[in-house]
C-alpha cells in the first residue's frame, strides 16, 4: 500500500493536493502526518523525503518527491486521475502547471488556514491580477468541458490542485464572476474535503511562522479550531 507524508491539515496545502485526489478516487493509502515544526524542516523531513518537505509518496520503499510529480506517478497506475479525453487532459495538465507554478501573491497574501475566518488587509494589484486569472481559468474549464469539475462531470487532478484555493475562499470570503463563482463551493462539498477539514479543526498544534502568516493576511474575526 502507498505511504503518504503529510504535514499539519491546517495548513499545509501541498498536502491537501495528492491526498484529496487519492480520498476522492478511492485509491487506498497509508497517511503518515508530522506537523511543521518551528523553523526549518528540512532536518526533519529528510528523514523520509529526499527534498526535506512534503508531500511524499513513498511506494514500495521508493519514494516519489513533489505533487505534481505524485500525480503523475498515481496517473500511471490507475484510472481517472486525468481526463480520459485527449484535449481535456492537455487542458487539465496545462491548468494544474499554472497552479503548481503561479499565483504567488495569492500563496503570500492568503496563506492556508483552513480553521480560521479572516477579514482580509486591502488587495494588492498582484492579488487582484492573480484572482482575475483564477476566474478566468475556472471559467474557461466549466464552460469547455460541461463542469461541475474544471474538466469535465468528474473530479480528476486538476481539481485536486485548485483544492487549496476552495479552503482560501472560505478563510479569507474571496469571490469570483460567472460560474467559477460556485466552484469552490463544489470542492468543499466533496465528502474527502470535508474530512481534511474536519481533521484541520482538530489539531491541536499551533506553528508560530504558520500562524504569524495568517495573522500578516488581516483581521482574524473567527477561529474555528479546537483549544491548543
């Protein structure tokens, strides 16, 4: 059975990526999860991952380092996890590389935290432009391929990528035009997002650097996490 290495739910949305594709496609694994730890993790995660981060998948004793990489290696082995369909699948692959390699101002100004609802600081230009691109990508897959999903009836990868930005959505009440307007909505419905982020609000660990992001982002006006 696979071995996937996790960090804390609440916050780590490269995480979130292989593990809901995996939940959602019922494609058994193993969860392993060590929580950031203050500082650097390099030392502690080389102890399983060969870049010092996470996610890892480890099959077999060989591990598989990156998400996109994850994807890709799952891909090879089982159905669905990129659209059967030739252009949806180039479409689906194009739009989770923009997400694996853009959107920084969004990453920066709206880290995760998915137990926490916050009124967020006035936007800067860069995070206008990057949820501009967000819709308008969302838009382009809903209504080329027929939706609920960006490519399509089904839920595949490139969904998985955009998992993060739903848990954003909520914390932070960013909003989108058009039909992109309900796609988070349609994510966080999905019963393998719900138990991310029921096991979020659970945790009881509280990492300074993660939590002094949030706190950067704007006006924490609820947190919805158990005691720490």
């Amino acid at each position: 059975m696979y071995l996937l290495h996790i960090a804390n739910k609440n916050y780590s949305s490269w995480s979130l990526r292989p593990w809901v594709l995996m939940r959602a496609l019922d494609i058994p694994f193993e969860e392993r999860l060590t929580p950031f730890p203050t500082g650097s993790s390099w030392d502690l995660y080389r102890s399983f991952s060969p870049s010092g981060r996470v996610p890892c998948l480890v099959d077999d004793g060989w591990a598989v380092w990156d998400s996109l990489a994850i994807v890709e290696y799952l891909a090879e082995r089982h159905h669905g996890v990129w659209p059967v369909e030739a252009k949806a699948r180039a479409w689906a692959r194009s739009a989770a590389a923009e997400m694996h390699s853009s959107f920084t101002a969004l990453r920066s100004a709206c880290p995760m935290s998915c137990g926490v609802r916050v009124e967020p600081f006035p936007m800067s230009d860069a995070l206008k432009q990057d949820l501009f691109r967000l819709g308008d990508l969302w838009n382009d897959g809903l209504a080329r391929f027929g939706g609920p999903f960006l490519a399509g009836a089904h839920f595949t990868a490139v969904d998985a990528f955009f998992a993060p930005v739903a848990f954003r959505a909520q914390s932070y009440g960013l909003s989108f035009e058009g039909a992109a307007a309900a796609y988070p909505a349609q994510l966080l419905a999905l019963p393998a997002m719900r138990e991310w982020h029921a096991a979020g609000l659970a945790e009881t660990w509280r990492e300074p650097d993660h939590e002094a992001e949030v706190a950067a982002a704007g006006t924490i006006i609820e947190d919805l996490r158990v005691t720490a």
